[in-house]
C-alpha cells in the first residue's frame, strides 16, 4: 500500500507564476497572455499605485471587455500575486559575487530596498504566507547562498534573510512615507511630534526629538539598524564556532499556551485592565506636574 501523501493542488496563480497552468486556447484575440495582463498591470501600479489595479482598468488599458481577463486570470488575487512576483524580479547576480557572508548580506539587503522604490506598490501587498513563487524564493535562495559557509544551521540561515526581508520592507515602508513628505513640503512629520510630544507625557522621548532624532538630516537610523544585525549576526557566528550555543531566548509566555482556557482568558483580561489603570494613573499625574508647573511660572 503506498502510504505518500499525495501532491497538494497549487492555487491558481502560484500554479501560473510557475507556468504549469495552461493558458486558455480560445479567446476573442489570441494576441491577449497572461504576460500582458501583468505587465499592464504592474504598469499601472506603478504610475497609480496598486488601489488602482482593477480587472476593469487592466481590461480597458488593453483594450478587450473585462470577462475576456477572467480567461486567463480567474482572480484579481492571482493577478495581484503575478504583479507582486513580476515587480520581484530576479535578485541581482553581483550579491553572489560578495566577497564574504556580511557583504553578501548587505548587497541583498540594498538591492531588495532598491526593487521596492522601483515598485512601492508591492509594499501595499500583505504577506500571507511563507514565500512560494519562482522569483520570491530565488531572492531568499540568494541571501541563503552567501550564508552556505557559515556555522549557522539550515534553520537559521532562513531566519537571517526573513529577519532582513522584515527590516528592508520596513525601511522601504518608512521611506517612501519621507518621498510623500518631501513633497508635501517637507519635514511635516517631525514637525508634528515636536508640536505634540511635552516633557510631561513623554519624558524619555521628548529630549530624544529635540536632538533631533527623527529629521532626515540625522543619522539613518536604519544604516544604524542593520549594522547592528549584522554585528549581533558576527558574534553569533563567534559563539557558535566556539562551542557556544548563544544566548537562550526568554521562556515563552505561558498564558500562549492555551489561549481558549477560561481561566486563562480572565486573567490576561485583570493584567490588562490593571496596565490600563496604571497608564490612566500616570496620565493623571504627568498632567498635574504640568499644571502645577503652569502655576509655579511667575
């Protein structure tokens, strides 16, 4: 009796960006692929941004009726995940020319922040899953390549691109937030929180603003992040070479355990309305220090 598991069915589009879903064999014009929808697509998020991706716009752009779309792409969800693999693109052969583990790892790092300007639109595509694409998995498939001769295992290899996919996505994020605020005039946003953040309320923040923490003309706090990465990554790599294992993470939360139990349930509820209670309270007080401060002015 054969005991394997069998192969499970791919959606729709994964099954299309690995090209092993046929294309329809009759259509009102055989000139329309499911090339072109895409790249008519990714043209207009990139012009529009992705809220402007529609079957109806990609169909009019191309100049056929919206039900000959659902021909080749059945879903606005299989298109959007043929754009998101398409902006992708196929990682840069230099990152595989790096001369060591650390200068792989930037030059991967630089490059995905350089496709995510090239196409911002991607940022708006939430992750849902781990990565199943041809393309999405050749740029994890490279950060791993540069890792090959370290000493970290299989499992943290993957660990250390994911934890810079999450970082390169956040300062793309970040970044193209700063491109909207230049152009609306600049520096709106710092600005904004030297307007709202008092000594009061927040008096570890504050003096971190009014050294200027937050303006561009400050240092990149995520150059500073990376490097940081980079360092904790080299003395892992030191522990691990020396027979240290690295430092153990903190026990998990209990209360994850089981989440459902009742008992559970009430209590986490009492910690939280406790930490409520406590911020109210303090609220309370840093507000009186400013009024008290108010009255003490001559």
């Amino acid at each position: 009796m054969d005991n394997e598991s069998p192969e499970p069915e791919l959606p729709r589009g994964v099954a299309l960006a690995w090209g092993i879903s046929a294309s329809p064999q009759r259509g009102p014009r055989r000139e329309l692929n499911i090339e072109r929808i895409v790249e008519t697509a990714v043209q207009i998020a990139d012009e529009k941004g992705l809220s402007a991706v529609s079957m109806s716009s990609v169909s009019a752009a191309l100049g056929f009726t919206t039900m000959s779309l659902y021909r080749y792409v059945t879903a606005k969800d299989d298109l959007i995940l043929l754009m998101q693999e398409a902006g992708f693109g196929q990682p840069p052969l230099s990152i595989a020319d790096a001369s060591g583990w650390r200068d792989g790892l930037t030059l991967w790092y630089r490059a995905s922040l350089e496709m995510y300007a090239e196409h911002p639109w991607i940022l708006d595509i939430p992750i849902v899953s781990t990565p199943n694409t041809p393309n999405n998995l050749a740029w994890l498939d490279a950060g791993l390549a540069v890792l090959r001769d370290t000493r970290l295992t299989a499992g943290a290899q993957v660990a250390t691109v994911l934890l810079l996919s999450g970082q390169s996505r956040w300062e793309a994020n970040v970044a193209r937030g700063s491109a909207v605020d230049a152009e609306n005039g600049g520096d709106t946003d710092s600005r904004m929180l030297a307007s709202l953040v008092t000594p009061e309320l927040f008096p570890y923040l504050y003096p971190a603003i009014q050294a200027g923490a937050f303006r561009d003309d400050d240092d990149d706090p995520f150059e500073f992040g990376i490097s940081r990465i980079l360092d904790g990554l080299e003395r892992h790599m030191a522990e691990v070479a020396a027979g240290n294992p690295g430092i153990a993470l903190a026990p998990a939360d209990p209360a994850r355990e089981f989440p459902k139990d009742e008992g559970v349930k009430k209590a986490r509820e009492r910690v939280k309305d406790a930490e409520g209670k406590l911020r109210d309270a303090r609220q309370k007080e840093r507000e009186a220090v400013s009024k008290a401060r108010e009255r003490a002015r001559p």
